[in-house]
C-alpha cells in the first residue's frame, strides 16, 4: 500500500529529472508503480446508466471494462479473455446479455462468470469457476467511477480524506455531463498537471485571459494526496467573461450555491491525473492520460444544471486551455535540451509542483 507523505516533510524544490519526462523506462516503471495502485478516474455515471452499459480504457498496462450489471451494480474487470487474452470489448456501449469473446465465443455474464465454452469436449478439465473474468476494485464519487488495479488498495473514502470537503457547496452529482472531448496532447502529463497547480504563470501566460481573477489572493492546500485551490474574481467580474466563447447566460446557475462558489474558481487536483476546474456555471473534469514519455490524451468533461443544451458547448474554444497546451508543448521539447535543467521555483506560486513530485516519488517508491 502507498502512504502518503505529510506536506510538512516534503521540499517543494523542483525533484524530477529530466528523464521523467522523456525516457521508456520512466514512463514503464511509472504505469507499473503509480497508476498500477492508484485510484484512477475511469468513466462518468451517465456512460454507465443502464444494465449492460460499459466502458472500457486502459490504465498503466491493464486493458479495463467497466460494466453495469443485471441487477444495476457497477462492476471492473481486466478486460482480457481469460482463454487467450485477446481484450474482450472495445469502446463503450451495451452488452446487456453478456460478453462474448470475438475469438472463440467463450461466454460471460455480466457479473464476470463464465457461463459457457464452445466444444466443451475439447475441455475435459475446465474448472469454470477458475475462468471467470478478473474482478478489480471499483468506487463511485461524484458521478465518476474509480477503478484501482492494485489487490486490496486503501479504500477509497480514505484514499479521498478530507478532499472532498474542499469543494464547498459544488456537487457534480447533481449537474449531468454536458459535453465531452478528447484531444493528444504532445507533452509528457505531469507537465499539463504542474500547469494546472502553479499560479505563477497566470499573471503572464493568460494576462489577458484570465484577469477576471484576483490572482494575488490564490489560496492552494493539500488534503492529503490531493490539492486544492480557490481564486476569487475581481467583484464587478463575471468568471464568463473571457473564459470561452460560450453563451454563459444560457446556462443555468446551480441554486445550490453559496457566495464563495458563485465569486471565485475553484481548481483541485484529484492526485495524480486527474484535474477539476470548477466555476458557478460548469464542473470541468479533465483527465490526463499518458499514451507514452512524450504525449497524453487530455479527456475533456463539462458538467452543468439539468436541462442545459449540450449543443451550446458544440464549438467552444478556450483560449486560456489553448494557451496552456501551447506551454506544455514547448516545454516537452526543451526538456529534452541537454542544457537545461530546473534549478528553481517561485516559493509560493510554483510550491505545489514539488509537494506533487515528492508525492509522486513517494507514491512510486512504495513496496
Ligand atoms: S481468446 Fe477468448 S475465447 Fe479464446
Ligand atoms: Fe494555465
């Protein structure tokens, strides 16, 4: 099991060498010993609604199903054959009978039993019991599911501690996914995380983007594993107002908010890769997923009141995210300079980089 390391402990120097960010054999060890025991975003509630609904991805090396079983319990497996390996399912949709394998047509029921083998004859020995698909931690928050590849992880109420508190009165389980994308990204993740927490780069990189927030007053803790963050905008600013071109006013603001919620955004990091940006109007779940040393896939979540027109999020474009991804993409190519190498950080505004990576290091280093 992985312990989390108390931030007083920890240096907030900038501890990753550059190879964390380029070589093969970093981005191996860190899929096997990081996302291989960490609770790790899979899917949302709404992909998963009906019986039969599944999911699937991949998280470090382990190909990934999440189903919805006849009696409405969620449920994760290793989405592998037990035969032959061959991965079982593809994508997402419903499978409500079951799940056949492409390969031979081995047969499972949705709780992961293996109901039936073709030619059974050609399998005198067959212990059936023994070839059920392999079942695998799974938790639900917030209208997310969680899946952990580990035997026997911490749970994940505990893995979650104080965090959810630090959302204040937003509920994402109250707001239904209004809009979701996917997008590569050619920067190693950890660069697009140490973006999102470091509030050095606001004044400069977004000077123009994001003014709207008083960004002298950021506010950042950790709970736990996690990090969290609240920014308030300027009182006579609406968070709308240069944060995309979307149509704010034709979303609904939740009831349930209180002034805080309504006159800041907040922004948190469920550790390690997975990123919220909350303000009044929308809950924004982004998702790096690492697809190599040198590139991940950024999934992409909106969230917002019941009854909100998906189509309004259609064509949006964010100019603070297109700027963000513009630096991360130039730093993933001057990282591999053999010149260069990060010898200091703001020890306020970019602190939260190095308790992340001590956290890292230590969630890695783990037996
Ligand atoms: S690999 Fe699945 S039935 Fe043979
Ligand atoms: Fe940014």
């Amino acid at each position: 099991m992985i312990t989390n390391p108390e931030v007083s402990t920890l240096r907030s120097t900038w501890l990753m060498p550059s190879e964390a960010y380029t070589s093969a054999q970093w981005y191996d060890r860190e899929q096997r010993d990081l996302f291989g025991r960490t609770w790790v975003f899979v899917a949302s509630i709404e992909e998963l609604a009906q019986p039969g609904d599944f999911v699937t991805t991949t998280i470090g090396n382990e190909p990934v199903v999440v189903v919805r079983d006849k009696q409405g319990a969620l449920r994760a497996f290793s989405n592998v054959c037990p035969h032959r390996g061959i991965t079982l399912l593809e994508g997402c949709g419903n499978t409500a009978k079951g799940v056949v394998c492409p390969y031979h047509h081995w047969n499972f029921a949705l709780n992961g039993e293996l109901r039936s083998v073709p030619q059974p004859e050609q399998f005198p020995e067959l212990d059936k019991e023994a070839f059920g698909l392999y079942p695998l931690p799974l938790a639900e928050w917030g209208a997310s599911v969680f899946v952990n590849l580990s035997e026997g992880p911490e749970p994940f109420e505990d893995w979650m501690g104080a965090f959810p508190a630090s959302l204040g009165a937003h509920d994402p389980s109250r707001l239904v996914e209004v809009a979701h994308r996917q997008r590569v990204v050619e920067s190693n993740w950890k660069f697009l995380v140490e973006n999102t927490i470091e509030v050095y780069h606001l004044f400069y990189l977004h000077r123009t983007t994001q003014d709207q927030y008083q960004n002298h007053l950021f506010d950042n803790w950790f709970d736990g594993w996690h990090w969290s963050s609240y920014t308030p905008l300027y009182p006579e600013r609406s968070f709308n107002e240069e944060e995309s071109n979307i149509e704010w006013d034709a979303v609904t603001l939740p009831p349930w908010l209180g002034d805080r919620e309504k006159g800041g955004i907040y922004v948190h990091l469920i550790f390690p890769n997975m990123v919220l940006f909350i303000t009044s109007r929308v809950f924004r779940i982004m998702t790096l997923i690492p697809e190599g040393p040198h590139r991940c896939r950024i999934d992409l979540r909106t969230r917002a009141m019941p009854g909100t027109d998906p189509s309004l999020f259609d064509d949006e474009v964010n100019e603070t995210f297109e700027e963000d991804v513009m630096a991360c993409e130039r730093m993933q190519r001057g990282v591999r300079s053999s010149r260069f190498a990060v010898r200091t950080l703001a020890k306020d505004h970019e602190r939260p980089i190095g308790i992340f990576q001590s956290k890292l290091l230590a969630a890695m280093a783990a037996e």
